[in-house]
C-alpha cells in the first residue's frame, strides 16, 4: 500500500528535532515513514506469498538501526544512507545541519525561474523586484534565519506567472527581501491558503482547495523541492514602471504609443514629455483590444458647429457596477468628438438621461442640438413626443447595418477596450468597470482624433489646452488624507486606497478605501 506524507505531518516530527541537528530531525522522519509503512493492513486480504505474518516480524531486531519488525537487509535506513552517500559522492554537495538544507542562500540556485519549496519559511519570499507584478513598499519588517542572519523585508505584493496553458497567475502575498539569492515558497503559507502537499518516492504533489493538481516536483540529490516557473516580465504589467514611456502608456489608459508620441510631439496638452515608441508590445494591450479589422468606409458628412450632431449608443455589461448600473450609455459631439457618459440600471432610463445630457450640453456651449444619431433600438421610442417638441431630428441606423452609427459604436469599442486593459493590468474586480469607463471617457478627451485637426476633442469644445500632470494609473495604490473632521487626536492622518478614477467636478480624486471598501472624492498622493 503506497504511502503519502501531507507536509504538516512531516514538519510535526522534524520541528522537535531542530535544535539537535539534521541528523536526529532526518531520523525522526524516517520513523515516520517506517512506522506508517508497517501499519497492519486489511485483515480482509490474504497473505500473499510472505513467509512471515506481521505477528512474527515483530520479533525481528535490525541490527543497522536497532529496531525490532524488519532485518538489516530490508532497513530502509540503511538503504536511504546508502543512495544519499552515493548522490553526495557524484554531487559534492553536503550539508552539516537542516538550517542549512533549507535556507542557505550559497547552495541554491541563482536562477529566478526557481522557487524552492520551502518548510521552515513562514512566508513566500523573492529577491528580484523586477519579479513583482505590484508591490507595496510601505511594507517594512527584517526576517531572521536560523544562522541569526537578518535580512530586511522592503515590501509586500505579487508576483505575476504564465501557466501551461497560457494564462496569467499570481503568487499572493510574497515579501520582496533584497539580496536573497534564491525564492522560496512557504509550504505552510500554501497549507494555509487550501494547497495541500504530498510527499512520496521522491516526488512532492502540489493541489488546490478545489483538489486540482497543480505540479509534481521533483526531489533533487540535496533533498530540495525546486519548483521551475515560467514569470511574466512585461514592463507595462508591473507596478514598478522605470520608463517614462511605459509609465504614461498605463496613466492614458493604455492609449496607443504611435498616438501618445504625437499626442507629444505636437503638444496639444500640457504636461505630458515627449513620448518614444518603444520595442515590444504590451501583452495586456494585445488581450484586451484584439479585433476583427474594420471595413473599409466612406466619408461621410461632418458637422460644422458644436451640437449639430449628436451620436449615441447603448451598452449593456453584464455584471453590476457597484451602484448597480447594468448599462452605460454615450453620447458623442460629432462637431469635437468629445464624448459623455451616463450610467442606466434600466434601459428605460435613457430617454430621461438624454433630456439631462441636452440641457447641461446647451448650457454649456449656448448651441442647440439638431440631430441625434443612433441605431434603432427601443430606447429612444418613449422620446418621440420630445424630439418632435423640441425640433430635433431622430437619425437611426437602417436594421442590421450599426455601421451607419460607426462614430458611437467605435467610440464605445475604444471605451471596451481600454476597460479590459485597465482592469486585467491591475487584477481589479469587474464590478469596477463603471468606474473605469468613466477614466476611459475622460482620458480620450484629451487624446488627438483623427477627425479633428491640430487639437483635442476637449480643447475644440472648451476652448482651453487641457493639462494631464495629474493624470495616474487606474487602479495604483494611494495614500488619501484624513480630514480633521473625520478622525480623532490619536488617529492615523493617512488612509491606504486604491486610485479609481477623476471628479470633473472638483479638484479630487476617485478612491476606493481598503479598509471599509467605500469610495469618496479625497486629495491624496500617488507614486503613479
């Protein structure tokens, strides 16, 4: 019957033996092996073809180890000290002490791909912090080792990796110790997490909490468990941006290169350095916005003033925002091409939104709405009365051709795109799209189109160059104030949120606080 050792059951017997050395915590172990090996099995079988009963084998003393119920020439302790002498006589490779087997940063692997699995490491830790794909380096504390060496932990986060299958994963929870030559993961952190370990001839079996097999490890000659795992080492995935490029890349929402470099070259928005095209793509970039290629068009008829035409489309998503929108809808100035967005729980909702959206619009620019262009969906058909009230002449698409509305159905799919981008490059909960559609809205009207010339959809509505030195990465960590009023003497003044989006209303940010997972309009300071 084979036998399998769960990982907190072998650490319950080497742990008593750390203090007298590998040799007695290595004897401990192989005890346990030995006694589950020589547990009494079903009296429902036969004997096979054994001379002994396991009665008889009892009174058999080993005279290798000392043990009664085998002989010497079936010790497995005898057997084990044979094949471990002869892997150290090829290797070379020794150890005096278990604290040595498991932690001695000289005898491991410098190679990054490798994380060794690890009993006597309480938390997961990586030496390279171009490994991390987000890291929190208020994160502050030193680790000792078994030898009472120190070394200082410099932050806490993820650290991104590519399955077999081609998907994106994450190492939770893993402290960034500069200066470790090797990573390790922290079997018990992994127990604690669901994984549960096997260890049997040589092999260690890694499941999830859902009894999934995850990996089957090795053992190397020096006893060691080193896992090979494939990183994701895309610049504009990491946290850690060290290029300007990269950088404004992910603060525009992953606004195309070629777009930023003339968004920059010519200056339509101050701010903003002169941005290069750099090599490489960015992965996110590549997942989120794959599409078919569009169908050639003609050109169409474009309008002269602010408001002449007004192009709108409806778009459902399936989860619910975190104010249960289900809907959000656009409308587009085809004038400027600057672009609004509204948030439905209902599609019913839209005929009242646009009458809000026409009378801010009209306010704002002294121009009146002539036309509105959608595709013939059901939402408008409550607004008749109103248009025909108000003068304004109800364009939709012929049926099955939302061609014919292309400048709202490209807006919206830009929108999509850069959503997907912005959420999957920070692992943001979908529930946040709302939030990130309207980052997208306020960060393509100030990006250059191609239907306008020499300047940006914001500039040609209000008049005024736009600044973007405030503009930040959508879901980067943030460090909001606390307002006097809102805490006591002995009150932290500071508060950790995450970076969801910008007030046209007031000079403040969008933020979602971690602690009470609320959000509010707060000032605060951003690395990113």
């Amino acid at each position: 019957m084979s036998t399998h050792l769960k990982a907190h059951n072998i650490w319950s017997f080497i742990e008593p033996g750390l203090q007298q050395g590998a040799d007695d915590a290595t004897q401990r172990l192989e005890e346990f092996y030995q006694h589950s090996r020589t547990q009494p099995k079903s009296t429902n079988r036969g004997r096979g073809r054994g001379s002994c009963t396991n009665q008889e084998r009892t009174n058999f003393n080993c005279y290798h180890c000392g043990k009664f119920g085998h002989r010497a020439a079936n010790c497995r302790f005898k057997q084990q000290a044979n094949i471990a002498e002869n892997q150290y006589e090829h290797t070379g490779e020794g150890f005096d002490n278990l604290q040595t087997l498991l932690l001695a940063a000289n005898n491991f692997s410098g190679d990054g791909d490798i994380w060794y699995l690890d009993t006597g490491c309480s938390n997961h830790m990586c030496g390279k912090k171009e490994l991390f794909f987000s890291l929190d380096e208020m994160v502050k504390s030193t680790m000792k080792f078994r030898n009472n060496s120190n070394i200082p932990i410099l932050g806490k986060g993820r650290v991104a990796i590519r399955l077999k299958d081609g998907s994106q994963n994450f190492i939770s929870d893993v402290f960034y110790a500069p200066g470790l030559h090797h990573n390790l993961l922290s079997m018990g952190q992994l127990s604690k997490k669901g994984y549960n370990m096997q260890i049997h001839d040589g092999y260690c079996m890694l499941i999830d909490k859902n009894r999934r097999f995850i990996a089957k490890v090795k053992m190397t000659p020096n006893r060691l468990f080193p896992l090979n795992v494939q990183h994701d080492k895309i610049p504009c995935l990491s946290s850690i941006i060290q290029n300007d490029d990269w950088l404004w890349h992910m603060r525009f929402g992953h606004y195309h290169f070629s777009r930023l470099n003339f968004l920059s070259r010519k200056e339509y928005v101050s701010g903003l350095p002169v941005i290069n095209i750099p090599e490489g793509i960015c992965e996110t970039c590549e997942i989120g916005k794959k599409h078919r290629e569009s169908f050639p068009t003609g050109k169409s008829w474009r309008a002269r003033k602010p408001l002449e035409i007004v192009h709108s489309d409806l778009c459902m998503v399936e989860i619910p925002s975190h104010g249960g929108s289900r809907y959000f809808i656009t409308f587009i100035d085809d004038f400027s091409r600057k672009a609004w967005v509204y948030f439905l729980k209902q599609k019913s909702e839209a005929c009242d939104t646009f009458k809000s959206f026409k009378a801010f619009v009209e306010k704002q620019s002294g121009c009146k709405i002539k036309a509105l262009r959608t595709d013939k969906g059901q939402e408008y058909l409550a607004c008749a009365d109103f248009f025909d009230h108000h003068g304004i002449q109800h364009q939709m698409t012929t049926r099955y051709t939302p061609q014919q509305n292309g400048v709202a159905e490209r807006k919206n799919r830009t929108i999509m795109d850069m959503v997907r981008c912005m959420l999957k490059a920070k692992q943001m909960p979908r529930e946040f799209w709302a939030e990130a559609v309207s980052t997208a809205v306020y960060i393509l009207n100030r990006c250059p189109t191609k239907s306008v010339c020499d300047k940006t959809p914001e500039e040609v509505w209000s008049g005024r160059k736009p600044l973007i030195w405030h503009l930040r990465t959508f879901g980067c960590i943030t460090y909001a104030h606390v307002p006097d009023q809102l805490r006591k003497k002995l009150d932290d003044k500071g508060e950790k949120c995450i970076f969801i989006g910008y007030n046209t209303n007031s000079k403040a940010y969008k933020l979602n606080l971690q602690s009470s997972d609320k959000k509010g309009n707060y000032q605060q300071r951003c690395d990113h």
